[in-house]
C-alpha cells in the first residue's frame, strides 16, 4: 500500500457496484457474479463457471473528492498449454464519464487450461494493487470497470477522501445475452468490449451476460433474464451452439421458443432484441464443433477451425447460416402476437466486407478495433432514432 495519503478504506460492498447481480462473501472480501447464486447452483459446467465470475461490465461506482485510488484484488487468469501468453486483465477509470486512466493487477492466481487434454489445473497466487493518482480536485463520478477476462475478487477499495455510492444514473437499463464476443473476447478493456461501447454511444446503464462459450440456451440463464430489472432486452444466438455441436435444428427452434418465454414472463412488453450471429466464415455453412489448431503458434498465433462436415447440415447440423434462417422465422412468427419483439441480422454488425477488411485473428473472435465497430454499428441500428431501442421514438421494425 502505498503511504503518501491519508487513506480511508471504505467496505466494498453491492451498493458499489454494477452490472453484478449477485455479490459473494469470501474470506478476504467480495467477489462480483454476473448469474445469481440459483442458477449457478443448477450449473454444472466449468467453462460457464469461469465466465460468469469474470466482470465483463462490472464496475464500482462512487462519488468522492478523493485524488487518488488504490484498489486491492485477488485475480484469477487464464493461461493456456501451448498458446502465447495472455496480456493482463486491464481496469479502466472514468471520472465523469471520460476515461482518466489505466491499470492492472499483475499478482493472482492462474488457471493453466490443457484444451487439448480437457484439463485446467489452478495456479494459487496473490493479490495486488491498481492505483490511480492525480485525480482532478473537487466532488465527482469515478467508475473503475473491472477486467472483463478475469474473476476479480475484491479486498479493498482506499482513497484519500471520504465516498459515497453513485447516484442512481437515471437511464434506461439494457440487459444482453451473448457469447464470449459479448462476454469481450479480445477486446483491450472493459470498456472497449462491443456492449460497453454500444451502451455508451445510446446512454443506457448497461448489464452485460455475456457468457463465453456459455450462449446455449440454458434455462437458468433465461430465468436470470427473466427476472433481472431491465428496460431493454438483447439477446445473441448462435455461435456458441454450432462451435460446441450442442444441439440438432430439430432441438434449436423449441429451445429459442422456451428461452423467449421465459423472458416474456418478466418483462412482457419490453423491447426485446433477438440478434444471430455476425459473420464467422470458419461456420457460415461447415457445423461444429470448433477446435483449437495449434499449427500457427510458430507466428504467435492461435486460430480454431471447424470439424463438421458441410454435408451434416442435411441430418439436423446447424450452421450459422442455418441458425439465422430459423431465428429470422420465429421473430416473425412471434412478432404477430408481440409487438415488441425485433429481429437483428448480426451481418449487419460484422459482415462481407467488414472481414475482408478486418478479418477474425483466430478465425472465432473480433479483435479491439472490430469490437469498436461493432459497438457503433449496434448503437445506431438499436439506440437510433428508428431502432428498437429508441427512447422517446416510435420505434420501427
């Protein structure tokens, strides 16, 4: 700790925090979760485990005169047997909606992921400490977004004047599902994922379930949907389905019908936002599932391939392509009973021409600069002034 100020050291406790919707005791202090503690009962996969205790659009949020912040946390990340080493989970500071500066946390635990073996071994480390100095004088806003790729548990949060909890922001909340493009894959901060960004640009208080690798439809995650307070509601389908070969299209439309229900039940006239997935070229029409291929590590690169077989798609195997012509059919056969209900073509957010130009690193995940548009092209064709989530407008389908 460093003892240049007179620190005071404030509990972190839920009243600080956002886009967590459950807050865990341990031992040391807090550790955020993105499902509630029922459905992670009824869960029994490790990589959804993982992804939901990583804080992708977590934050602290306060007001405070304080100059300076220092943030004790114990954080657990990922390496992986073959694979170059992943860069630290980064902490960005916003101090009245502007990025003010930049940390990480170089201490914690590791988990060591044997993809190839199908084992993941934990590493036990120690906490650290992100500190931010020079804040401007006078009573402000400071968020810090927690790493969207790391479980982050928190032990204590100092500064050198007294804190309050933000004020509630007064916006309008929007709730969204997704994979691990929506959980922030390679994205350089939390704040530069594609939801934040978006979130952002259409001035909504944003909670963000994207869960990596975990997008399957599971019904404790519709449940979470369900009853989350939420004033809009997005949910992205596809990717996880085919690269994990879950289901068969004879399962999928049913699935997505029981998932659409279930959120129906809480938030029954809510703009709801059903997005397919943007373009993928390894999936477009070769089903799952997706392995890890180990061939470009001499270049320092990663990339995963499809293993499916084009021909497979005539015994039930779904494809993205195959997936958006069955979510584009429920929309609209729901859409007649509800009026709220839209329809995104997610290669209209990532598609031809846009992986031409930026084309997938790994072949699976969008990198920063895509995430970026991503984010812009969302908060236009949901946040403007004809999207569904227009505030104030009538918004068009």
């Amino acid at each position: 700790m460093n003892t240049e100020h007179d620190w005071i050291t404030t509990p972190v406790t839920a009243e600080l925090l956002r886009g967590a919707l459950d807050v865990e005791r341990t031992e040391r202090g807090v550790l955020p979760h993105r499902l509630p503690a029922r459905a992670r009962a009824q869960n029994t996969d490790g990589q959804l485990a993982m992804a939901e205790s990583q804080t992708a659009g977590v934050r602290l949020a306060f007001r405070t005169r304080a100059t300076a912040v220092e943030l004790d946390t114990l954080p657990t990340k990922r390496s992986y047997v073959g694979a170059p080493p992943r860069p630290h989970g980064v902490y960005d500071l916003i101090v009245d909606g502007r990025r003010a500066g930049q940390g990480s946390v170089t201490d914690g635990n590791v988990v060591v992921v044997d993809m190839m073996a199908g084992t993941a071994e934990l590493r036990p480390g120690r906490p650290g400490t992100v500190r931010f100095t020079g804040l401007p004088d006078g009573e402000k806003g400071i968020e810090i977004w927690l790493p969207h790729n790391e479980t982050t548990e928190l032990i204590a949060l100092r500064t050198d004047a007294p804190v309050e909890p933000a004020r509630a922001p007064g916006r309008k909340v929007w709730l969204h599902h997704g994979s691990s493009i929506s959980h922030g894959s390679d994205a350089a901060s939390p704040t530069g994922i594609w939801p934040a960004l978006a979130a952002s640009l259409g001035g909504v208080e944003l909670i963000n379930l994207g869960l990596a690798g975990s997008a399957l439809l599971d019904p404790f995650t519709a449940r979470t949907l369900r009853d989350t307070a939420a004033d809009l509601i997005s949910v992205k389908i596809g990717i996880n389905l085919v690269n994990a070969d879950l289901m068969r299209l004879r399962a999928f439309g049913p699935a997505v019908h029981g998932f659409l229900d279930t959120i129906r039940e809480g938030h029954p006239t809510a703009p709801l936002l059903v997005v397919s997935p943007i373009l993928c070229p390894i999936h477009e029409d070769t089903p799952g599932p997706c392995a890890p291929d180990f061939s470009g590590l001499g270049d320092g690169r990663l990339r995963f391939v499809a293993m499916g077989d084009p021909a497979e798609r005539a015994s039930g195997k779904l494809t993205l392509g195959v997936i958006r012509d069955e979510l584009s059919r429920i929309v609209r056969q729901r859409a007649a009973d509800d009026p709220n209900l839209y329809y995104l073509d997610g290669r209209d957010l990532y598609g031809e021409a846009d992986s031409a130009e930026l084309p997938l690193p790994d072949e699976l995940h969008p990198d920063a600069a895509t995430h970026r548009r991503i984010g812009e092209r969302f908060a236009r064709l949901a946040f403007g002034a004809d999207g569904p989530f227009a505030v104030g407008e009538a918004a068009a389908r």
